[in-house]
RNA sequence: GGGCCCGUAGUCUAGCGGUAUGACGCCCGGCUCACUACCGGGAGGUCCGGGGUUCGAAUCCCCGCGGGCCCACCA
C-alpha cells in the first residue's frame, strides 16, 4: 500500500470497474421475487450540467443502493432523465439560432442539445461513484418512452379522466403560451386603483367599487358586496360603512343588504346593466366593500362565474391586448388600456378618484424568467380530472411514510389549495405530442396503439391512415407538460426492467401494464422539497389514477444546498461550487462525507471545511489499514484463534455497534451513521484498541492480529456504503484475493457475522 | 393573510421529555517505529426571551422577538 491514498487513479480505476465488468453487481433482476428494493430515483432535468443539489441527492440514493444491496436485496437504483421543456426550448433557439418554423431540424437540434448535456451530467454522476444499473436508463424523450406516456393518457382519456374543454386558463400573453399553476408565482407590484361610479338603475346614485383591473370594464357580469352595512353618502355614493367613516364622508342612510340586492346597476360606457347580489366571500373591509366580477379578471372571478353561472365576456386576446371593448381601447396593450379607460372614465364623470396601490400581481415565475403578469383566458386545453380526488389524495398520503414527517404537511396545504384541474397542454414545441385527433365532427378520437409514440409533427404517414378513415381530421398542436412525462416514473422504471433494452410492441403495452401495476408502490421516492407539488403531487395523482394505488411506501426528502455564504447556491449568484472540482481537488468519498452529513429537509449549507475533514477521515482509515496490511495481512480470518478477554470485549462492543447501524439506515440517518462509525474507527479503535495493543503485535500475537484484521474486513463493509472508492481499494489490497471476490457488494453483512465471538 | 421550518459553545451542526452530538476553530504538551492531513490533554453553552404543562423541557403547549421558505382571491 502507498504511503498516500492516491484518489485520482483509485476513482478512474473503481468508476471504469462498477459501470463495466462490475455492472452486473448492480443489476437489477425483476424475476427474482422476494426482498426486492425499489427506489423510484428523480430523472434530472437535462439543463446542462450537474450541480451540488444532485450531488447530494445522488450520493444518498447510492449509499441506500449500496447498504441495501450487501443487506441483501436485490436493489433496483435507476437512472432517468427528464428531457423537454421550455429552457431546452430556448437555448436551441437563442444560442443556435434554429428558428422554430422549422419543426424537424429544430426538434432535432433540441434532442442533440439534451445528449450532450446527458453526457456531461451523467459523467458527474459516475464521478460521484453512483451506480445504477444501465441497462434500464431511461430518457423521457425515448420512443418506448414516449410510447408509455401516451398509452396512459389514451387509458385516462378512455375513462373520462381526460377530457378538453374551454377553460379560463393562465396564459402568459409575452411567451403566449398556456401555463400551470406551478409555473405562476405572486410578485408585489405598483398599479393603479381605480374608483369607478356605477350608476344604479332610475336613480341618482351610484355604487363605488374599487379595482386594478379598470381595463376589463366590458367583462363585468355582476356587482358584489359583503356582509356588512353600506351607506349613501351626501354625495350619492353607496360604499361599505367603514369606508365612508374612513374617509369621513358625511352619511345620509343606511342600507342593509336585502335593499341593495334588489338594484340594478348601469355598467358606464358599455350599456350594460348588471345585478348586485351579496357574497359572503367579499372582504367588507377592503376598498369601498363592493366589487364589480369581470371574466376573467383573477381566480376569484372564476369562482364567482362558476357560482352564478355568469356569462363570460372575453375581453383580453392572446397577444394581451384589449378586445371587444371600447372603440378607444380597443387594441390597446392591457397596460395602456389601463390608463387610457381610465383618463376616459375620468373625462366622462365617472371616475371617482384613483390611487396607488401595492399588490400581488400572478405572474410568470417559475421555470421562466419571463415575470409578465399572467392573464385569464378561455382557450380549448385538455385537462386531468384532479378536483374530485382531494379527498382519496388526502387519505392516501396517510399511508406512506414521511422522511422527515413535517414534510407531509407541504403536501397537504398543495391538496387543499387545489381550486381547478390539471392543465396537461402547452404551447410549445420540444415536447410529446397528445396522442389524439379531432375529428370533423368536433369528436377527439385516440390513436391506434400500433400508432405509439404518434407526433402528427413529424409521423405524416400515420396522420394520412387517419384521413382515409375519418375524412378530415386535426391533430393536436399542443405538447404534454412535462410534469405528465415525469408523473410516471415508478410504473416506467418497471416498464424498463420488464423489457430492459429491447424495444417494444406497442400493443403490448396493455399486457406489460398489468404486470407493471404488480410492483406498485414501490419503495422509495427520494427528491428535494422543492418539487413536492409538482413531481411528487403528480406522481401520486397520475400513478393513483392508473393503478388505484399509492406510488411509494416512503418518501425520503432532502434540502436545499446553500453556498458558504448562506444563500442560495446558484450560478446566477456566482457562488456555485461544481462537484467536479471537488472531486478532482479532494476526492469523491470526501464529497460523499459532505453529502451524507446533511440532515432529511434542511437546507443544507456547503463549507470547504467540511470537504477537508472528510479527506482527513479517508487518510486515517487508509493508514489504518495500511498498519494492518503491514502487520496482520497474513493471517488467515476464517481461521479465529483463541481470544483474550480485550479482543472478546472489543468486538463484542463492535457488535453493538453495527445493530444501531442497521437501524439508523432503516431511518436513513446517514449522518448519525457516520459519526457513529467515524468515532469508532478513529477513536475505539485506531487510536485506542490499535494503540494498546502495539506491542502484542510486535511479539507476534495472532489473537490481536486476527481481532485488527477481522475489524478492518467489517468496517470496510460498512463503510463502504458511504465511501466505496476507498473501501474497494483497500479490500482489494488485503481481503480481495483471498476471498476470491472483485467488490465489497459481492459479500453480504450476514456472512461476517461468524467473525464476532459467541 | 395562512402554513411550514429554523434560532443550541467563536463558527457550523445533531438531539426533539431525563442538564447536550459531532466537526472546525482555540489553549497546553508531544515529529512515538500506519498516519504531524498525526498523537495526548484542556477550556468554552442561562440550548432566542417570557409564561405554562410535568417529579423533570433544548425537547410538549401558549405569547413574543429575530431569520428563512412555501402558499394565498383581497377585487
């Protein structure tokens, strides 16, 4: 053994091993029944390069895969990745210059675009020392694949789980395309607040609302107040009693509500009467305590047309501008028709005053760095059924564990926010295509299964078999979201280990589907909190769907990374670290130490430090063992000699040791796991048992030789979990041949258990 | 506005009903034949504040203060 541990070769040596010749150590082989374990792995999404949060999360689920593996099991750690969407959308645009007309060359740059970015990220991956099992990687952006997604939208649609319809939906009128709730985010913005006069019907007086939205004054359906008590004022305004008392306006009468409802109110400029009617939903003490319900101005105003069956007035297109309005703003950007509706209303005497007001405003956020303010607009979508399931979701969750248990409660506040469907249809490009067609007759028919994966982009021949049947048929121009593809991934990772890398007959898809539902719910999903409402909500809702079952039995959830200075690691903020260079200027088990020492759900900060007290632990145990390849490395270990009472009690207290081990790995702690075993090797045993029994060594002593080497031959196993690189290394030095054996995941923890005294 | 989390030695961090885990840093002493990226020894905490439950609270409950994150319809 070298005096230094030399990483560098040690890495290059084990990674070329574990994904080649050792691969079939890491295979999974779904025949086998019995002690099977499942880890329904993230696919990354393909932006490019790997970054610490995957390091982390990679090193996790290798550790599991590994400690579960020389436990026994027969471990299935797949390896995915999630490839469309908008960012890879963008960059083949704005950096390539592939203009999007051009759907052929364009689809096919974006799918080199996510090879490459495949390659660099799964490089980082083995770099790490993950190794799952090859043979079933998958790509969202395969055929079988693709193929998969489609037949279970075709299964969904076929039991009314899926159906199209025009919904007010948010559209982001700068990208122009349709976006989830996922994807919009609140911001605090400036705008104006306008009090408008509405006269009421054969009198002199008028109800005062207040709004931000002035723009939309064509769409208002109904007038609303709350439960309180409005007043008219001298002047003829009817407003809340709190806001003329704020406003110290002088109060003639009170009104209660039943009078008002019975008014009816003259919509200025556009000839409209409308009703007002009372909700108990209208905050009283917000503006004048009275709203007008334009369609669709926000999410309330869908609420409220739904309630009452209002008539929905399109105001706004898809370009964002003002449509079936007033002359005047007609045409106008939203923006502008803002203040010009509102220099006219002022003009003509209906404005009562206006003001600045900050509030949040929905607007593009996520995945997008676009931040427009996001319209309502009623447009043909298709959609998930998921409002009718809160209830089966909020029980389901129930019976699946929660790594850490508070995480849970991220889940529940996203199922009871729920206010509509899933919106599973985008305007974009790099992305699956529904497998659907309308016919003439307005009927949405599903492909053949013979047809999957169907892109009518690109598949003409398909669309023509289609025409000869049906007359004129439309295909679809939409893309699926991606959240659809990736909702999928623990029925598509047994897809994947039932057909490993053939191809499939994709009529054989409702056979394989049967078989498939068999190993649902899987064992393990594990992710970070962020994408708690989008993968693991839409995994939990799509796999119920399809199987009636939980996903997974448990849920393992990491934090965030955060750079050393405590935010957000990101490159925007210039403050990432790549594990790459970690890597090459440590070592990848000095990574794994960092990783492992985060705790379940907080987030978790990086510190150079941390890296370096890892390096130093892999040095001590590399010396460590490197005493002991001095001194004891002929000594046979299947051969125990007689033992001193020291030896009996060291390794009795050895034996302790490993049953705590086993079940904080049953809690995934990996952090207690390493101090555990961390102050056992450095401290027990190095520096205390190794120390005091020097002497005995130098006299030849088998007792205390065989006791340091059996030690050694049970700490390598279980630390390999955590550092593999070095565990390998070593027990190929002083345990491999012997044992006739390339890897440490080639023993299992039952067979060492004859080591111990009994 | 609602929810969730966090506030523990100089710094970071574990514990989450029995006076506190570990790392780094600091102080004193050692180049001892695997390792000076080491070894031996040591100092350092009113576990944010206040109240309550309990024989007993960092740990449970309530009220504050400070920080972070997520969600939300205030027109």
């Amino acid at each position: 053994m070298d005096k230094r541990p030399n990483f560098k070769k040690i890495e290059e040596k084990w990674t070329k091993l574990w994904n080649k010749d050792l691969q079939r150590l890491f295979k999974f082989d779904i025949n086998k029944k019995g002690n099977v374990y499942i880890i329904d792995s993230p696919p990354p999404f393909t932006s490019g390069d790997a970054h610490m949060g995957h390091a982390l999360g990679w090193v996790w689920m290798d550790f599991i895969a590994r400690f579960k593996r020389i436990e026994g099991y027969n471990v299935y750690l797949p390896q995915g990745w999630d490839c469309h969407g908008l960012p890879t959308e963008l960059k083949v645009e704005n950096r390539l210059k592939i203009p999007k007309t051009d759907v052929e060359r364009f689809l096919k740059a974006c799918r080199e675009w996510t090879e490459n970015s495949i390659e660099s990220m799964k490089n980082t991956f083995k770099k790490l020392g993950f190794v799952p099992d090859w043979s079933k990687e998958y790509k969202t952006m395969d055929r079988k694949y693709k193929a998969f997604v489609q037949y279970t939208l075709i299964r969904m649609f076929e039991e009314n789980l899926i159906y199209r319809e025009e919904h007010p939906i948010l559209w982001c009128p700068n990208c122009k395309t349709a976006i989830s709730a996922e994807e919009s985010g609140y911001i605090k913005r400036k705008d104006i607040f306008a009090y408008i006069k509405l006269p009421i019907k054969e009198e002199n007086k008028s109800i005062l609302i207040a709004t931000t939205r002035p723009e939309m004054i064509s769409a208002c359906v109904v007038v609303l107040i709350g439960d309180g008590i409005y007043v008219e004022t001298k002047e003829g305004l009817i407003v809340s009693k709190v806001y003329a008392e704020k406003e110290g306006l002088e109060i003639i009468r009170e009104y209660d509500a039943n009078e008002l409802e019975e008014k009816i109110v003259e919509i200025p400029l556009i000839n409209r009467e409308v009703r007002i009617k009372r909700d108990p939903e209208v905050e009283y003490e917000f503006g004048t305590g009275i709203v007008w319900v334009c369609t669709y101005g926000d999410e309330m105003d869908i609420k409220w047309q739904k309630k009452y069956d209002l008539p929905v007035y399109q105001c706004i297109d898809t370009e964002g501008r003002i449509i079936n309005s007033l002359k005047e703003i007609n045409g106008l950007k939203v923006e502008d028709a803002r203040k010009k509706i509102v220099e006219i209303l002022k003009e003509k005497g209906y404005l009562y005053k206006s003001e600045e007001i900050e509030h949040n405003v929905l607007v593009h956020a996520e995945r997008s760095e676009c931040k427009h303010p996001i319209e309502l607009i009623p447009k043909e979508q298709f959609f998930i059924r998921i409002l009718d399931l809160k209830d089966k979701l909020l029980e389901i969750q129930k019976d699946i564990k929660f790594y850490p248990e508070w995480m849970r409660q991220r889940l529940i506040n996203w199922i009871n926010s729920l206010s509509w469907d899933w919106v599973i249809s985008r305007n974009r490009i790099w992305g699956l295509a529904f497998p659907f067609l309308k016919t003439k007759d307005s009927k949405i028919i599903s492909v053949d299964l013979e047809d999957l994966p169907f892109d009518p982009r690109t598949d003409k021949e398909k669309l023509e078999k289609y025409k000869r049947i049906y007359g004129d048929i439309e295909p679809f121009s939409e893309v699926v979201d991606v959240w659809v593809e990736s909702s999928i991934t623990p029925l598509a990772i047994i897809l994947y280990a039932l057909i490993e890398e053939k191809d499939i007959d994709p009529k054989d898809l409702p056979r394989l589907f049967n078989k498939i539902k068999e190993y649902v719910p899987v064992d393990l999903r594990p992710q970070g909190y962020e994408i708690i409402r989008t993968w693991l909500f839409d995994t939990l809702v799509r796999v119920y769907l399809l199987t009636g079952k939980k996903p997974w039995k448990e849920v393992l959830i990491n934090g965030m990374v955060l750079a050393e200075d405590g935010r957000k690691m990101s490159k925007s903020l210039g403050n990432a670290v790549d594990p790459n260079d970690i890597i090459d200027k440590y070592s990848a088990d000095a990574l794994r130490y960092w990783a492992l020492f985060s705790s379940h759900g907080d987030d978790y900060r990086f510190a150079w430090k941390d890296i370096e007290t890892g390096q130093a632990f892999l040095i001590k145990l590399w010396n460590l063992s490197r005493y002991i390849w001095m001194n004891c490395k002929n000594v046979d270990i299947k051969n125990k000699p007689g033992l001193s009472k020291e030896d009996v009690e060291f390794l009795k207290r050895l034996e302790k040791l490993i049953a705590k081990s086993h079940s904080l790995v049953g809690e995934y702690k990996f952090q207690e796991y390493i101090k555990l075993w961390r102050k056992f090797v450095w401290g027990e045993f190095a520096n205390s048992y190794l120390e005091k029994n020097k002497m005995r060594v130098k006299q030849g002593d088998l007792a205390a030789k065989w006791t340091l080497l059996a030690t050694l031959r049970i700490i390598l196993a279980y630390l390999h979990p955590a550092f593999p690189f070095t565990t390998e290394e070593i027990y190929s030095i002083i345990f491999g041949k012997k044992e006739n054996k390339k890897s440490i995941i080639e023993t299992k923890f039952k067979e060492l258990e004859s080591l111990f005294p009994h």
